[in-house]
C-alpha cells in the first residue's frame, strides 16, 4: 500500500511538472516576439521613417506604411522626414500586456521572466501618426 502511495504521489508530481513547463512563457506563444506597426504621416507621402528600439531598426521607405518591428521594454524612437518638410522625431511608449500577469500566476517566475526577456510580454500602439510640416 505504502508503495502505491508513492507511485500515485510521483504520477501526480511529474503530471503538475508537466503542466507548469507548457504554460511558461505564455505571452510568447500567443502574440509572440514580433508585432506589426504602422506609421501614419498623412496627408504627407511618401515620407521615409525609421523605427528603433533595443532590439533592432526598422524602416518604412514610402510612409504611410507598416513594418514587423521586434516588441521591447524599451520605447520606441520614429524619425520621419521628407524633402521640404522638417524632420520629426517622436518616442513611442512601450507598455506590458495583461496577459504576462496571468503567467506570473500560472506559469510562474520563469514564464514571465521568457516573456519578458524576449519582449513578448510588451506591446506598442498599433498605428504611429507622425504629422510632419512644411519647412
């Protein structure tokens, strides 16, 4: 009997184990790493615009226009600019989802801490309007 118990406890440790580990870093496998922004600079066209945080630069060469940028804690800093037109910077606030919360909870410390450290737990606004003026 001692030895079922046991044997009973050891299932149910390696089956809770099991389910832990595939709820770690969840934000990941539902939104992943990547997100698409786009920039908007209307009326103004044709405008080019780089996009940059801590994980990379992008670039929108025919601005209105979107690009896959890499999420990131860090904020994200867009340059536009275009012949006759002053050139205009504008920093994008970074911000964390709701969902990375609910893996504290559920996956844990190591779930939140893949999310974030991929920057699958962080979002950014889905458009970027950029005015630019006449110089």
């Amino acid at each position: 009997m001692f030895c079922k118990l046991i044997s009973q406890k050891t299932i149910t440790s390696i089956i809770i184990a099991a389910s832990l580990t595939t709820l770690t870093g969840c934000a990941s496998i539902v939104s992943g790493q990547h997100q698409a922004v786009s920039v908007n600079t209307a009326p103004v066209k044709e405008a080019k615009c780089s996009l940059e945080n801590s994980k990379g630069k992008w670039y929108v060469s025919n601005a209105p226009g979107s690009v896959m940028v890499n999420r990131s804690y860090s904020d994200m800093r867009v340059t536009c600019e275009k012949n006759g037109y002053k050139k205009t910077e504008k920093t994008v606030a970074s911000s964390t989802k709701p969902l990375v919360f609910g893996n504290v909870l559920f996956g844990g410390p190591i779930g939140a801490g893949v999310d974030i450290a991929d920057g699958a737990a962080y979002d950014y606004p889905q458009e970027i309007r950029i005015p630019l003026e006449k110089a």
